[in-house]
C-alpha cells in the first residue's frame, strides 16, 4: 500500500527510512534457516535495534514499550523494512498477535513480566492452539487443564503446527478446563514456560525443506495459579483477541509479498517475456488482484483508524491476496526458469513458503464460509454441536454418523 501520507505521516516516513538507511549494514540476511541459532540470533539482536529504534511494537501503547501510533504508521514502518531490504521482527507471533492479547487481557504482573523481554527478542513467544484434531473447529481443543485445591494447573494433551516453538521462551496455551459445559465456554488460556518439565517439542519438516513448526507434546506439565489469561473459562473470548491480531499482522504484514514492481522488475529482466502476450496477461491479473487488496486495506485502516473493527469481509484480503502471491511467485518462476528455486532466492522461499499461508490464520475455505455466511447472508452450516456439553459432543457424533 502506498499511502498519500499527511505532512506528519510523511516526516515519520523520512525518520524511519533515514534510520534504516543508516543502520541497515548491521541487519542479518532477510531470509535464513529458522534451525540455525547463529542467524535467530542475529535476528533477535536486529529485533532489539528495531525496538530501541521505535520501529517494533508501533501500536503497543507507550507505557509498554509501544510508539502508541495507529496502523497507518505500522503500515509505514513495514513499507519502510521492506524498501530497505532488511528483515523485520523475529517475533511476529508475539510482538504482532500475543503481546496484543496479553495487553488487552493480561494482569499488571503478567505485563510487567512479559512485555519487555518480547519486544526485545530476549524472549521469543509460541502461539500453543492448534491440536491435531482441533484446526478450523478451534474450540474442538481437548488439551485438558486440571487444577488442584492449591491452585496450581496440570496441563495434558498434545499441540500441533506451533510455529518456532523450537527457539520459543514462552507460548500462549488454549486448554480446556470445564468439558461438562458446552464448547466454547469450558476453555481457558494459559502462559507456558517452553522449558517446563514435561513440554517436549520435535519439529516438523515442510516442502522448503525447513522446520519452522513443530508438534509440542505436554505430559503432566504444572503451572502456577497466575499462568491463567483473561480469567478462567474466558479462553475462547481472549483467543478471539489473538485471531483478530493473526488477520490484521498476516494482512499488513503480506502486502509485499509478490509486489508489483518487484515481479515487474523480475519480468523485466527477461525480455522474451516481457513480449509474450500470455505473460503480460497474467501479470494484469495479478496486478489488479494486488490493487484491489490495496484499496480494501485502505477501507480497513479507515475503519480502524475510526475505531471500528473491520468486518469479516477483511478476511477477502488475505484470501486474496495469498493467491496473487502464489501466482506472481509461480509466473516468476516460469519467466526466470530454474535459477528461481535455487534455494537461496526470495522466489524459491515463495513459492514454497505461500501455499501454507493460504492455511495459517484461518483456512481459505473458512474464510469464504464466514463471507458467505455474515456478508452475503447465504444458508449457515448445520452446527449439531450447540448448546451440548463437550463431553457428550462425541458420543452425539457417533449417533449421527450411524
Ligand atoms: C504456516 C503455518 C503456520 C502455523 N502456525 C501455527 C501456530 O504457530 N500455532 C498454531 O496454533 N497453529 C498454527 N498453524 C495451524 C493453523 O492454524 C491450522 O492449520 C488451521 O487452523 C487449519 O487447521 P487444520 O490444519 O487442523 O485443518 P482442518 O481444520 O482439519 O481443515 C482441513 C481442510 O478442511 C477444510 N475445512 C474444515 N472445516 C471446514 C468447513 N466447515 N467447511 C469447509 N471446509 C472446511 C479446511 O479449509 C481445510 O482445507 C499454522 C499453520 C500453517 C500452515
């Protein structure tokens, strides 16, 4: 998005570019393996010169470490990292999605505790969620948390795609607490120590040949009594805080990935191409693709900057725009030819890395459910699960299959 930046958007634009400039020697490689220490390291330490820069955490509000701006100025910022070549934050998990929630729900302790360490990549966080029989049914969670009469919490149960939970200080948990009451209410969030007695975590290897997420197996694993986010049995209410933050970092955070001028310039290259007519058709596809992304990210920012929630609709701009992605990242493979999947290009990360956001944050097809339920008013799906104590939920499934 390029925006039409007001006098004091366009000096906050001047000061971010002026210090990326001028820092940006020090900046490790944008793209690394994510089982190298060395380079998450490196990444971390670039995280802390962002932060001190005021170039991380752009919305936290100050009094946690935050520039206390609105999502114009996030917009900037991520314009600006990625017109500078360097990488971003390490931590787009926590600084973009559980920080967030730990503010809105979180007690003073907690953040106090936790805030600062995340926002200067001392401590990396993992979102704990996804189960394996629990993706797009988010609430389906049956990692179980039993709490003694001291107060303490014993967590059992098993996670599944938890992105860099192998490098991870912490990780925000959904468990459930009450299974006797219907789905979404018996859930409840916890804070984990990734190197409490009984996580064990093994990592899972994707297409790109990297292991980015990983299964964590949770075997008896204590917690103290102020583990607990957003109160007991509120944990679908504070997970719907983080998906928000999930949509919104995916959303502001892709709007390069497969950017016009970058693709234009990877076709330009190749002037055989830049003749075909088949290729320049493509390329105006995907063009007007990205551009219709970018005026509903306009709409989106002004509704946000009015301190309205976008709709759901907003979950078309990341469908959307994932798919032109994959498409510039494709086409640029078919002009550029196997020198783009060499592993050490942005084009071979793409095409590999692209396919799985079209999952992460909420599937494609959820997605369209949710427009095709809430904007366009069409038949919602049969949902035999309300009002049925968890409990009972699979011994009624097994009535209804037979
Ligand atoms: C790159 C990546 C990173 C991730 N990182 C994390 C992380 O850090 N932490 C975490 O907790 N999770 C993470 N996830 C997991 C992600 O949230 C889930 O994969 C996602 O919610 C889908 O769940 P699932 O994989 O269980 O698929 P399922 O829910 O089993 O879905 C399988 C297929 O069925 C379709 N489907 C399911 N229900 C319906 C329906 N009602 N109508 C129509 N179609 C339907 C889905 O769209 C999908 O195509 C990550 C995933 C990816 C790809």
């Amino acid at each position: 998005m390029d925006l039409n930046d007001t006098p004091e958007q366009a000096a906050y634009r001047e000061q971010g570019r002026a210090w990326l400039e001028a820092n940006k020697e020090q900046a490790p490689p944008r793209t690394g393996s994510y089982e190298d220490m060395e380079y998450i390291g490196a990444r971390r330490a670039w995280q802390r010169q962002l932060a001190e820069a005021g170039l991380a955490a752009v919305t936290w509000p100050r009094e946690y470490g935050g520039q206390g701006l609105g999502p114009i100025e996030q917009v900037t910022v991520n314009q600006e990292i990625s017109r500078a070549e360097v990488p971003g934050i390490l931590d787009v998990i926590g600084i973009g999605m559980l920080g967030p929630c730990i503010i809105a729900h979180g007690s003073e302790e907690q953040k106090g505790r936790y805030l600062g360490p995340m926002l200067h990549g001392d401590e990396v966080w993992c979102q704990l969620f996804s189960e394996p029989a629990a993706g797009s049914d988010l609430a389906a969670i049956q990692t179980r948390a039993r709490q003694a009469d001291d107060g303490t919490w014993t967590l059992s149960g098993q996670k599944v795609w938890t992105t860099n939970a192998h490098f991870a200080s912490f990780g925000l948990l959904l468990a459930r607490t009450d299974p006797d009451v219907p789905k979404h209410r018996g859930l409840t969030m916890f804070i984990v120590p990734m190197d409490a007695s009984g996580v064990t975590v093994r990592g899972l290897r994707q297409i790109s040949g990297e292991a980015e997420f990983n299964e964590v197996f949770l075997d008896e694993v204590s917690l103290a009594e102020d583990a607990v986010v957003g109160g007991v049995g509120n944990g679908w209410g504070t997970a719907l805080t983080v998906l928000m933050f999930e949509r919104l970092t995916i959303g502001f955070g892709l709007e390069n990935y497969g950017s016009p001028t970058r693709l234009a310039e990877a076709l330009a290259a190749d002037p055989t191409a830049r003749k075909s007519p088949e290729v320049r058709q493509q390329l105006g596809e995907i063009i007007s693709e990205l551009l219709a992304v970018r005026f509903n990210g306009y709409r989106a920012l002004t509704m946000l900057l009015k301190g309205q929630i976008p709709g759901p609709e907003a979950g078309l701009a990341k469908v959307t725009l994932v798919n032109a992605g994959i498409a510039a990242a494709e086409l640029s493979v078919d002009v550029i030819g196997p020198d783009a999947l060499e592993s050490s290009t942005e084009w071979s990360y793409l095409v590999s890395f692209l396919p799985g956001l079209k999952i992460a944050g909420g599937t494609e097809q959820i997605l369209r459910n949710t427009i095709g339920e809430r904007v366009l008013g069409l038949p919602p799906e049969p949902r035999l699960d309300k009002g049925i104590p968890f409990s009972e939920l699979r011994a009624k499934e097994r009535e209804t299959v037979a």
